[in-house]
C-alpha cells in the first residue's frame, strides 16, 4: 500500500517535470548548414556520407582526392602514376571550400563539349585531364575501381545542384584584368614576403613529414604541374590564390591584393615545370581563352601577351 503511494507521487512528480521541461526549456537541435554567409556553395563534408554500399564508393573517392599520393604517388599502394600531389593541394578541402577549385557545379554540367579538346567529356575524361596535366602523370581506367569512386564521390558533392547550373563560390573566381601586363619581376618580390616560407625560394615545397605527399606542394620544378594544366593559365592562377593563399585564408579574408595576385601568377608561372605535349588540343584554335599560353592563334597578339597580358584590349579586339 505504502510502495503504491510513493510510485504514484513519482510518477505524479516524472509527469511534472516533463512538461515543465516541455514547455519552460525547449531542446534546440541545430540544423547542419552547409550554407556559406554570403550563400557561396560549400560541399558537405565526409561525415555526412552514407553509410551503405555507395557510401563505401563514395568514401573511398574522399580518400583517393584528399591523399592522392598514398595511393596514387610514386610510392602508391595501386599504382605509381603521379607526381606525388594530392587533388586537395588545388581542389581545397576535397574540393568543397568556397571559391577554392571546387567540384560544386561538377555533377550539373558534365558531360559537357571542351573546346580544349572539341569532345563531349564526361567527369571521367576530365579526371584524368588532371591526372595527366595537374598531376604529371598517367590516366586511369575508367572502369577501375580508383575512377568509380572518384567519380561516385564527385556526383555525391554535387547530387543537390539543378542540372545546368552553376552555383555561387563553384570553381575559381573569375579576377578582373590588370590594365597592364602581369609582371614576373614584380610578382619574384612579392612571391619571397608572401609565397617562400612555405614553397621554398626554389618552388620545390616541402616533402610531408611521413614521406607521403607534401606538406607545402610544389610551385614548379619536376614533381609540379606540367604546361598542359589549368594552373598554368595566368587567369586560374590568380584567381585561386586571391582566394585562398598565403595558406590559410578565404574569400571573406584575402591577403592579396589583384596586382599582386597576377603578378605572383606571372613569377610562378614565368619557371621551369614539366613540358606535355599539346598538339592535339584546341582543334579549334578560335576557341582558346584569352590567357592561353600556348600558341598558335587566330589573333595577331604575341604568345608572350596571351600569357602575361594585358588581355582587355585582346577580348575587345576578339
Ligand atoms: C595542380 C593543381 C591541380 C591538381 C593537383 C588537380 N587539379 Fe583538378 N583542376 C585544377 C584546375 C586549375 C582546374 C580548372 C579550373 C577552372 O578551369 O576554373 C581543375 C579542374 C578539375 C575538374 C573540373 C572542374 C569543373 O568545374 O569543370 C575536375 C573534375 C578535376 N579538376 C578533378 C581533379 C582530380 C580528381 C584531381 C586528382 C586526381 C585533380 N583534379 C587534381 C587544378 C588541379
Ligand atoms: C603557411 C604556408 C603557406 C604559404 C605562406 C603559402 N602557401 Fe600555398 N599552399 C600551402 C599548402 C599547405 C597548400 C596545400 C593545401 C592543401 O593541401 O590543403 C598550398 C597550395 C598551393 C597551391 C596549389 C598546389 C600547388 O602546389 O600547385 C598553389 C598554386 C599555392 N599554394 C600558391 C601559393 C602562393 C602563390 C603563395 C603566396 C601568395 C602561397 N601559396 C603561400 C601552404 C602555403
């Protein structure tokens, strides 16, 4: 009889203080966003793949993209096809980060026709673009298990961009043109207060302390991109460390100035780096880009000017 009573004050007492829990401390749950402040696209993180059998795919495409070398370099555990870079030197944060080469607009507009080759290119086939020209190195089966998941975890990032469409902070960020041509010398001043420390005076970087990859990436010299690559276009160069280096920084808080960005972008890209063969691309030569550094063109502007600029008088004479 006594035991009853004190079970029903407690659970008088236990109905009390949920309600009162209820009604006086609501539990705030935060939402996860994955939305920027100023509404650039932010790829979501590798937390937040699925946990089933194309979140297995999709993890092992993480992996690949954020320490390429351990799998891909010249000590590579599947084959030693690279120059030792990981995607994630130049694709930021596995390529989610705002404004820092990312794969935001990836999934929604591949396949698409490149002048640069005058093809349809599927995700694969600009993979190992990368691979051969970023990376120095050789293609990957499109079949193989390596390009499954690189491209699974690609469609993944990318699965909620419309079709068609491109979101804000995708990709590089487009820099105004100089007025003037970029200038290597100016750029060799600004490269050593901001750039050395972690490049090295050489451009050579600093090999990772496991030996794996790097802890400060290469600029130019043998193990950088070659002058097939995106990075070698003044335009890209720029545009990506405005945005993101010297390391770290964002778009929120740059640390360059434009000038200086293209003139850094002159220097690095003014030294030695692996050569590629080139002459299958641009079947169409009309269709190269303003700051494409190789020639021939449809113009009459010197390659040294499509490489250095200025480029406004050369878009207005297009
Ligand atoms: C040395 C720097 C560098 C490395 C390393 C690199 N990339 Fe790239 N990648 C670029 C640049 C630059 C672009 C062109 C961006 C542009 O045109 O705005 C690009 C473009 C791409 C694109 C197309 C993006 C788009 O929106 O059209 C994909 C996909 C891609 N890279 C995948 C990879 C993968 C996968 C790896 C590793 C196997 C890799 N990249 C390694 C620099 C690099
Ligand atoms: C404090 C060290 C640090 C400084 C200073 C710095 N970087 Fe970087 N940089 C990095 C790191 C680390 C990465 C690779 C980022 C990653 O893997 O997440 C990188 C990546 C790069 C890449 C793409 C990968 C490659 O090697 O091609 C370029 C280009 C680059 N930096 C240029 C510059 C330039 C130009 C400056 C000077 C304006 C600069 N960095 C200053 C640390 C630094």
């Amino acid at each position: 009889m006594k035991y009853r009573r004190i079970l029903i004050v407690c659970w008088i007492l236990s109905g009390l203080l949920f309600f009162y829990n209820r009604t006086s401390k609501p539990v705030l749950v935060p939402d996860i966003v994955v939305i920027d402040t100023a509404n650039c696209w932010t790829g979501a993180g590798p937390y937040q793949i699925p946990i089933d059998s194309i979140g297995t795919l999709i993890r092992y495409g993480y992996q690949l993209i954020s320490n390429t070398a351990q799998y891909l370099g010249p000590n590579g555990t599947v084959t030693h096809s690279t120059n030792g870079m990981n995607c994630q030197n130049c694709h930021l944060e596995a390529g989610t980060k705002p404004w820092g080469n990312n794969y935001g607009a990836v999934a929604s507009t591949y396949p698409k026709i490149r002048p640069r080759s005058g093809k349809l290119e599927s995700i694969e086939m600009r993979v190992n673009d990368c691979l051969q020209r970023s990376l120095n190195g050789a293609p990957l089966d499109s079949t193989s298990k390596e390009m499954r998941s690189i491209v699974a975890y690609i469609h993944w990032l990318g699965k909620d961009i419309p079709k068609g469409e491109k979101p804000k902070g995708s990709g590089i960020e487009d820099l105004p043109y100089l007025s003037r041509a970029a200038n290597p010398m100016k750029g060799q001043k600004d490269y050593i207060i901001s750039c050395a420390s972690c490049h090295g005076i050489n451009g050579n970087g600093k090999t990772a302390l496991n030996g794996i990859g790097y802890l400060y990436p290469p600029l130019w010299g043998n193990q950088s991109y070659n002058d097939g690559a995106g990075l070698y276009r003044l335009s890209r160069f720029a545009g990506f460390i405005k945005n993101n280096m010297p390391n770290p920084c964002n778009y929120h808080h740059t640390k360059l100035s434009n000038e200086s960005a293209w003139d850094i972008a002159a220097y690095v890209n003014s030294q030695p780096r692996p050569h590629k063969d080139q002459s299958k691309d641009w079947p169409n030569i009309s269709k190269k880009p303003v700051d494409c550094p190789n020639g021939p063109y449809t113009d009459s502007f010197s390659e040294k000017q499509h490489k250095y600029g200025p480029f406004t008088m050369m878009t207005k004479a297009k």
